[in-house]
C-alpha cells in the first residue's frame, strides 16, 4: 500500500484500486507534490510531470484551479532552506490516474469504472470502509435519539425506518443529539405573520376534508378550551424587549408543530393538527422543501415530538431545525 503524507493528510491506494483519503475536517481538497503523486501510483516524477502537462495542454482542467504554490521549508544538510513548491489538487490527482501506465493505476482505472457504473446505474455508491468505520457512531446516534422518547414510546418500526432517512445525510457529523450540537436558530428571517383567526381557519377546511374522506369525526380540532389556539400562536409571535422570542422562520415553525402537538389544545387530532398547521406556515413562508419533508417523513417527525420527554423541548426543536436547513 502506498503511502504520501503532507502534514495531516495522508493519500494511499486501497486494494480495490481506490484513492482513499484521510485529510483534516477544516480542508476542502487534498494537495500533494509531483513526487507524492508518483510515489501514490507507483511510477518516476518525471512521468508524471508529463501527463500534468497534457492535462493543461488539452485544458482538461485549469491550472490555476488545480495548482497552489506553497512555501516549504526543507533541510538540506545542516541548512534549512526556503522554497516554493507545487501542489497539485485532488481534481489533477485522479486525472493523472487515468493516465499513467502502472499496476496501481489500473488497479485505479478499474476501480473507478466499478464505481462510476454503480452511479449510472443505482444512482449510488458506497464506501464499505467508511461504513464500518462509521458504524459504531451511527449506532450511537440512533441510541442518543431512542433516548429522547420515554420508556412506553409507541414509534413503529416504519416511522423510525423515516426518521434515519431524514437524519441520513447528517447521522456521521453529530457526536450526541445534546444542545451544544444540534441548531438553535433558523436562517431566514423574513417577516411573515400569521393570526389565530387565520390557522383556526385553514384548520377548519382542514378539518372538513378529513370528515368528508370519513378519516375524522366532529370532535376532531375542538378546542378543550376557547383561547388555546390563540395562546400557542401568542408564544410563537412573542416578543422579548422588543425583539421576537423566535427570530427566524425556523424557529417559529418549529415551536408551532412543538407547541400544537405537546400542548394538546385540541379534544382530538393534536398531531395531525399541528403537522397540517406546520406545513401550511412553511408553504406561506415560501420555504417548504416537500423533497426532503416527504407526508412519512411529516408522520415521523411528529410522532417523534409527540412522544419526546417534555424536558427534550430543546433538543426536538434542534431536530425540527436541523431537517429545515437547506
């Protein structure tokens, strides 16, 4: 297995043939030498300053996007000396793969072709490595959120099945679902009101639909008690010094499905309420996202905030808010 290091990073061949990196968080590419990448496929310098040549000549790629100089310091005999040096980005790295002539490059070629023909095909790849490396972590991210509901917590194995489909993209990059990690604010701070008046009305041609499908009796959106509705939308538009309490759009629709489901201001039909009453602000906001907030993903997410531990309330209003980010 080949081997180049640059400070942090290290670039190596896999025995499938793939280029495999381990490289800092905070980095967004990889940068190695002329020598580096000879060393990673196996092959003289001076071959691969050949076909970097070709890459420019052909404008296969564009050197000023690909190339960084950097000032390195090396030691020669006793002396340590200043010099400029090229490097050569991930993009130049895998072009060159494509033509050198070596065993490791083709083991590369033929990986890539695997891996290429998986996404035509499938739509997807996948990394096995990362996967099991990866595991233990998911595992424990799906047990931080299993620990957000209370003991008797009814969440059906299709409803969970939704919920590590919304989190997909984000499972890997949290440790622990706690309030230091998951969101606290929305981004868009558009000013969009909405009245008491207006939702009990949506909720009445809501409620209509449902019992002309026969999915809802009359009981179905009365308020136990007259002014409930008004003292959830009141906390959602609050103001504190004169500012508002939940400042962006996020975070009043967060705290608007959290408050219609937990606070149970209807006889019956809390969480459809507060799911219709969700959607309805973001489709008025202009910031639903029906491609990542599918009707099963909608049913997951409010039972999960149905069912949480009241003293979670932070904790599902920075899931609510992490699966609004766009």
């Amino acid at each position: 297995m080949k081997k180049s290091k640059n400070n942090s990073i290290i670039v190596y061949q896999a025995p499938s043939g793939a280029v495999e990196v381990r490289i800092d968080r905070q980095k967004e590419t990889v940068f190695l030498t002329q020598q580096q990448v000879a060393d990673l496929f196996s092959v003289q310098k001076a071959a691969i300053s050949k076909h970097i040549k070709n890459i420019f000549d052909t404008k296969e790629l564009n050197k000023r996007a690909t190339v960084s100089i950097l000032e390195t310091v090396q030691t020669e005999g006793k002396r340590s000396i200043k010099r400029k040096i090229k490097y050569y980005n991930l993009d130049l790295i895998l072009s060159v793969g494509y033509r050198v002539n070596s065993v490791n490059a083709t083991r590369f070629r033929q990986w890539a072709t695997k891996t290429l023909r998986q996404h035509i095909l499938f739509g997807y790849s996948i990394n096995k490595m990362n996967i099991a490396k990866n595991y233990q972590s998911f595992l424990q991210a799906v047990d931080n959120v299993k620990k957000l509901l209370p003991d008797e917590g009814q969440i059906k194995a299709e409803n969970a099945l939704e919920l590590v489909k919304m989190f997909a993209d984000t499972w890997f990059s949290l440790n622990a679902y706690d309030k230091s990690i998951l969101p606290k604010y929305g981004v868009s701070k558009k000013s969009v009101k909405i009245t008491a008046e207006e939702l009990a009305d949506v909720l009445v041609e809501f409620k209509k639909d449902l019992i002309n499908k026969r999915e809802a009796t009359e009981l179905f959106g009365q308020e136990k008690q007259r002014g409930n509705l008004s003292g959830i939308v009141g906390n959602v538009f609050q103001a504190v010094f004169g500012q508002d309490a939940y400042p962006t759009i996020e975070e009043k629709a967060a705290h608007l499905l959290y408050f219609m489901v937990k606070n149970h201001p209807f006889t019956d039909g809390n969480k459809r309420s507060g799911a219709f009453a969700f959607v309805w602000f973001l489709r008025r906001a202009k910031i639903l996202n029906t491609t990542k907030l599918t009707p099963e993903a909608l049913t997951a997410l409010t039972l999960l905030v149905a069912e949480s531990n009241p003293k979670n309330k932070n904790q599902m209003i920075g899931l609510i808010l992490l699966i609004l980010k766009k």
